[in-house]
C-alpha cells in the first residue's frame, strides 16, 4: 500500500516536471493563435531556445543568463514568424513550419562548429542549471519514509521554473480575460476588422502577441535544455512543440482546459516511461516501442475522437488586409 | 456663420491605376443630414473610409469644426469625434455587447470597474435615443437591426459628434429602417451630424437635409433634399436620364406552366423551410414574391430549379411531374426543359468570379452541342457566343477574356441574365436582380424581364426591394415563415397590407 502511495507521487511530480515545457508552448501558441498567427513553430521556437539558454549558460556558468539566452532567442524566432504573418501577409503554416526546420538545422551546425560534440553543447556544472531540490542524502539514502520523501519532492522538490511555470497560468488567465489588452487580443483574433476600426493597431496588437509567444516558448526551451536537462542534445525537444499544438487544439484555445490537457499528455509520458518492461500475465512484456508510442496514440484518439469541434479563432491564419 | 462640422478640400486617392477620389471637396453642417449618393463605385465609401482614417488620402485636407485635421488612423477620426458604422458589420461575434462597445475605448488596462461604468453610461445613452439592447447578449444571437444598433452604440459610446452611416438600410427591414430613421433624426436634432452613404434615392428623400451626389470619384452635384425629385438625383449619378419607372403593358397571362401542390423543403438540417405552398405560374406573367429575407423564399426558388430536394408535395411544369429534384442531375434536366435560374447570390451561384466571362457566359450549357464537340469544347464557338451576349446585353467592357469578378455589380448579373434569357426560356426564376447593380443597369435589366414576359415566358421574380416586386410584377405573393400569407394582383397591391403580410398577419383581406 504505501508503495503504491510513494509510486503515485512519484508519477504525478514526473508528470508534472513533464508537463510544465508542453503547457509554456501550448500557452505560447495560444496567444500566438487567439491574436490570429497560426503557429506550427512552437517546436522550433523552443528547440532554438534550448540551445541558445544551453550555450548561454556554459559560456557564462549562469542559469539566469541561460534564460534570459532562451526567452530572447525565442522573441526572435517569433518575430521572424511575426514579421512573416504581419508585415509580408506569407502563408503562416509555411512560415512557422521553416521556423522548425531552420531550428532543428542551425541548432546543430552551430553547436557542432562552436563545441564539436556531435551536435551537443558541453555537459553543464550544476550551478549553471535550474535544480530542484532533492530530499535524499548525498549518497541517495533517505532517513524520510519514502511515501513522505515522494511527497515532499512533488510538492517542494522542483525547480525554480516550474514554480513560475505554475503562477504563470492564473497570471495569463487574468491577462487574457480581466485586462484591456486580453480583450484586444481575443478581439484581433476573432475579426481584425472591428479592431481597426475601434481605433486599434492591428499589427502592433499582433506582434505584441507573438513576443508573448516567444517568451512562452522562450521559457519552454530553457526549461528542457537547462532544468530538465544539463546541455543541449540534438532535436531535444523531440515533437513536444508539435504535441502542446495539439494541446491547445484539445483545449479549445482556452488556457485552463488546455493546461489540462497538458498535464493528460505529461501524465501518458510519465506513465510509458514506469510501463516499460511491465509484464502483462498471458501475453508477456509488451515491447518498448509500443509502450512509447502510448502518449502520441493517446494524442490522436483524443484529437480525433473526444476533442468534439473545435472551432479556431476566426481569423486566425488569415492576413490582415483592408477591405476597400 | 458657424464653421462647417466636416470641410473636405480637394480629396484625392488611387488604388493604383483606379483613380478612386478625384478632388473631392465638400461641405457638411452641424445639425444636418447629408446624404451622399452614388452609383457602386462612384468613390462614395472611399471618401468616407478617408475622413474615418480608414484609408489614406494621396492628397487633400479634412477639417472638422474648422480646424485642419491630421487623420492617419481611425483613433485620430474617433479622437476628433468622428465614428462610422460600416456596410458590413465589424463587430465581435463572439464577444457580448457590452465588451464590443468598449473595446478600444477601455478606459484603464483592468477591465472590470471600467465595464460597470460603461454599462450605466450605455443604459442611458440606449434609453435616450431607444436603442434597445441587451449589453450582455452576445452578438453572435443577434439580429441584423440589433448588430446595426450595437454599431450606433460603440460611436455613441466613443463621443461621436459626425456619424457616418454606409448603406446601413441594405440589411434592414422597412420597419427598422423606420426607426433608423428616427434615431438620426433625433442625432440631427441634438446639433450633431450624419453623413449616410446610399443609392437608395426614396432615403435620401426620406430622410436627408442636403445631398452630394458623386459620379466616377468626383462629386457633380450638391443639393438641397427640399429641391430634389428621384427622377433628378438619378440623373446625376447616371449622367443621363434615366426612367425610373418601367413602362409595361398589362400582361395577358396564358395557362399554368408552373404548378405547385402542398409543397414543403426541408432545409438539410430538417428545419421546414416552405411549409405546404400551393401555386400556379401562368406563362405572361411576372410573379413577384416578396417577404423578409429568410422567410423561404430562396428555399422555394432553389427547390423548383432543382437545387434543394422537396419533402413533400409536387412540382408540375407544363403538366409533367419533375420529381424529387436535389441532384446535379435534376437541375441539368429541368434546364434543358427551359428552365432558367438567374440566382440569388451571383458571386455564389451565379458566376465564378476567377473564370473568364467566356467561360461563364456558358456555364450549365457546357454540354451544348454548339459549344461542344463531344470531347473538346470549341473555343472559337464559345467565345463567339460571349461576344454577341455582351453586344446584345451591353455588358461593359465588352472583353470576353476578363475575369467574371472583375466586372461592375451591374455588368455581372447582366452576364448571367444574358445566359439564362438568350434560350428563351418558358420558365424564367430571377432572385435579387438588381442587388449591387447600378441605376443605369437596373433600368436595362427591369426592361429586358418584361421583354421576355411579353414573349410569353411565365417569370417568378424574388427580391428584397419591395418597389422592385411592385413595380414589376403583374401579381404579388407574399411569404412569411415559408407560407404564403397573401396573394394579389400587383395593380391593387397596397404598400400597408403588404407589410402587415411580410410580418405574418394572416388575416388575407377578402
């Protein structure tokens, strides 16, 4: 029984820890997407973060520079899309699409150039990352009761980011809902034209919301390479960009269902990492492929059976031109 | 004298080689409605999208109270109290009354004390000039007149001291437009002004102290309402004159072509649309069907050419039962019985706005042998037939290889009018023929329906201008909540009745 009580803690702080880089994107791409800029480059915008905070923060020995590396590496990413959206009227799938493939290239030729490890940045020193906080000895004994241990380290054990990770989502909510600007946002979105026309810039309102957008997946990406991680690995974001997408798509574009959702597709994660190796009686162990796709099968039975209709904002993807 | 609420000197704008405004200048004074009128295209809009900031000016000066302004935006318009409710609505749908008014005009960067606040001013502004809304609604459940008064609240709301209105009549019905009326009264009244864009010419007269009448971007005429007649105002805006009034004989109508026995359609959510209709059409006669729109006249018409299934009931032509209908196949049938359809919507149904007018003026005939040589089109046969369309229905510019969209409002339905009537056909459907056409287009389009009635055709005119049906038709129907709720010879047609019919007063005078 209190194995079963130490496992569940432990799998709902995993969860968590899994869920917090999936909710900051999905987050980022909802303002991107609620002021009417499709954004299909959430993945990019966190990866090129990733590696920005990762070599900041080698090169500085400084966690806070790391992040400040990574959430200016993403306003950047996100005004590249911006002005693409904005200024140029491009086809915004197009455009946050070359952001993921132009991540996911200059990421690893960078990082091949300046550390020559394959892609990699340098392992980081502990001091140059984000740590939570462990509630065991040095040598990995406890004197605490495991179940209090599992329990402290969910509540207490994480690290600096996924505490402002967490204050951010009731923060964005009242920015969304209870704020001039969240109602200009939602506005824009859904029909530029009435903006305009209320005296308000639409681009201005629009690129206002992509740098939110960026620092999101700023955040996101710094998050996986200097908190969950100690250095960059090629492609470390692994389609986590893609599946906050679809996050936000199964939460409607609505900020608290879609941090649910979130902490639904973290909680998938977390599970196939325990479920591997598991032996079911009379069929055997299931191979490990199987149980890793578990959170991407999860993804689609959710979007394309149980999300219902999901209706986007109106405007979103279209250009904004003055009708004559 | 009081300075002029609103001075525009020499307004000039392009759209590249469009030479939208030229030198515009006008006058408009405090506590006057002054109507501004033009054909489409006439520059009418543009001017006003100027004075809102909406668009830039090339060249010119707007000065409003005297002062000369500099308008880049619409909050510099809104700032020197300026508002303007737009043809096409542009509101929020999914945002309720109350938050599309304030948007832009908040107030403070949190929204809650500030929406207290704004929802008692609006109580009494609303009060004050009855405009009833519920703030809390959203405006998605709204209808046309309610989304146009939350449009006059959002300029109320922001101060505006010049209201400019364009084409706000065109979606409302002949009450709202009444009380529309009223409200710019009262706003003229209180020392303010209006400026409201039309081609309406009987609003103009209805309602507006002065008139500017513009011709191909330039302003040709400046008038007082009192000294005006339709016939005059018609004649500057078309630059000839035009006759108003369509000069037919009295039909002579022949037997039943079209019959309908207790018909219903059912919309494709299984809503009634057309609930038990029963109507014959006689060859010779133009039957016109009004109504509010959305009271089952478009499902009527789209299910006799075919377009929509039926779910009960008959339709007869010429005696022979035509079936269930529904299917790309009907339609083709009963057009090559001889029946025509010149559709509501031209943009919809009626052209493809990216093919060529060749291409449409055959559209539905594409399997005609003289177009088609079984398995190739012929091309020099086909863009033959446009030419001589064009010719005989003075489509302009006569350039068969031009785009379908790219023709004037009047010159499209021209195009589709011309393919539907050059068969003769002995069944003739015209649903909104003069929607966005141009006077001088209307007057030709007006003469050749009558022509073709009185070469014997039976023909169904649906329109969303009562003075159209009336001056057209030889008989009136009229429709409400997919019945018909009266039926009268169009000669002892009385406007009142009409009315009391379209709202769906069932009590059919004897």
């Amino acid at each position: 029984m209190d194995d079963f009580i130490t496992v569940s803690l432990a799998l709902a702080a995993g969860s968590l820890r899994l869920a917090i880089p999936l909710m900051l994107g999905a987050l980022g791409g909802l303002f991107s997407e609620r002021a009417g800029i499709v954004d299909v480059g959430i993945e990019g915008k966190m990866l090129i973060s990733a590696f920005a905070s990762a070599a900041v923060a080698h090169a500085t020995n400084s966690p806070w520079a790391g992040l400040a590396a990574g959430l200016g590496a993403g306003i950047v990413f996100a005004l590249i899309h911006g002005v693409g959206a904005i200024a140029f009227r491009g086809n915004q799938v197009v455009s946050g699409m070359a952001l993921n493939i132009l991540a996911a290239g200059l990421t690893v030729t960078i990082a091949a150039a300046l550390y020559s490890q394959g892609g990699r940045t340098p392992q980081l020193p502990d001091a140059a990352r984000f740590r939570g906080t462990s509630f065991a000895a040095a040598d990995g004994t406890s004197q605490l009761d495991p179940a209090l241990r599992a329990l402290f380290e969910l509540v207490a054990g994480h690290n600096i980011l996924v505490y402002l990770s967490l204050v951010l989502v009731p923060a964005l909510v009242w920015l969304v809902h209870k704020t001039r600007f969240g109602l200009r946002l939602r506005a824009v979105g859904e029909n530029p034209e009435a903006v305009d026309t209320a005296g308000i810039q639409v681009a201005t309102l629009r690129y206002q919301a992509s740098i939110i957008s960026g620092l999101l997946c700023g955040l996101a990406g710094t998050y996986i390479a200097i908190a969950q991680s100690a250095s960059f690995v090629p492609n470390m974001t692994a389609g986590k960009g893609y599946l906050a997408l679809a996050a936000l798509i199964f939460g409607k574009w609505r900020i608290w269902p879609t941090f649910f959702a979130c902490l639904l597709f973290a909680f998938a994660d977390a599970a196939q990492s325990r479920l591997q190796g598991l032996n079911i009686p009379g069929i055997g162990a299931i191979p490990v492929q199987f149980i890793q796709a578990l959170p991407y099968v999860l993804t689609l039975v959710l979007l394309a059976g149980l999300v219902g209709r999901a209706i986007p904002p109106k405007a979103s993807g279209v250009p904004y031109v003055k009708e004559r | 004298m009081t300075e002029p609420a609103l001075e525009l000197i020499g307004i000039d704008k392009h759209f590249g080689s469009n030479h939208a405004n030229k030198s515009v200048s006008f006058r408009v004074q405090r506590g006057e409605v002054l109507g501004l009128i033009g054909e489409n295209g006439a520059g009418k809009s543009t001017v006003m999208n100027m004075v809102f900031g909406y668009l830039k000016a090339d060249h010119g000066q707007i000065l409003v109270h005297g002062h000369e302004v500099d308008i880049k935006v619409p909050a510099d318009a809104i700032a020197h109290g300026i508002g303007m409710v737009h043809q096409h609505f542009k509101l929020v749908d999914t945002f309720s009354v109350l938050e599309n008014i304030i948007l832009g005009s908040e107030g403070a960067f949190q929204l809650a004390d500030r929406l207290a606040l704004a929802r008692g001013e609006l109580a009494e502004l609303s009060k004050a000039f009855g405009l009833n809304v519920d703030l809390d609604a959203l405006v998605s459940g709204l209808s046309v007149g309610d989304k146009q008064k939350v449009e006059i609240l959002k300029a109320l709301y922001r101060k505006a001291d010049i209201l400019i209105l364009d084409e706000p009549t065109a979606v409302l019905t002949p009450d709202e437009t009444r009380h529309l009326f009223d409200i710019l009264r009262q706003w003229r009244d209180q020392g303010r002004t209006v400026i409201l864009i039309t081609h309406k010419l009987k609003e103009v007269l209805a309602v507006t102290d002065r008139v500017i009448v513009m011709r191909r971007g330039a302003v040709v005429a400046d008038l007082d309402t009192a000294h005006c007649t339709a016939e005059g105002l018609a004649e500057h805006m078309v630059g000839r004159p035009v006759i108003l009034q369509v000069s037919k004989s009295v039909a002579v109508p022949g037997g039943d072509v079209v019959t309908l026995e207790h018909l219903s359609v059912n919309d494709s959510d299984g809503i009634p649309r057309v609930r038990d209709v029963s109507l014959s059409l006689r060859a010779g006669e133009i039957t016109g069907l009004a109504g509010v729109s959305g009271n089952g006249q478009s499902e009527l018409i789209e299910a006799i050419a075919g377009l929509m299934p039926i779910s009960h009931g008959t339709i007869r032509f010429r005696g022979q039962d035509l079936g269930l209908g529904g299917s790309a196949e009907s339609v083709r049938k009963r057009r090559e019985m001889g029946i025509a359809h010149v559709p509501e919507d031209r943009l919809v149904r009626g052209l493809i706005a990216e093919l060529s007018a060749r291409d449409n003026a055959i559209l539905g005939r594409q399997n005609d042998p003289s177009f088609n040589n079984r398995n190739f089109l012929r091309p020099s046969a086909i863009l033959n037939h446009c030419r001589s369309l064009m010719a005989s229905f003075d489509v302009r510019p006569s350039r068969p290889m031009q785009a379908g969209g790219h023709f004037s409002g009047g010159n499209q339905q021209k195009i589709v009018l011309g393919r539907e009537m050059e068969n003769a056909p002995a069944f003739l459907i015209v649903g909104q023929p003069t929607r966005g056409v141009d006077i001088g287009a209307i007057e030709f389009i007006h003469k050749r329906i009558v022509a073709l009635r009185d070469q014997g055709a039976a023909i169904l005119l649906v329109s969303a201008e009562l003075d159209e049906i009336l001056m057209l038709s030889d008989r009136v129907i009229v429709m409400s909540q997919g019945a018909i709720m009266g039926d009268i010879p169009a000669s002892q047609a009385d406007e009142r009745q009409i009315g009391l019919w379209m709202a769906g007063d069932h009590k059919v005078a004897a």
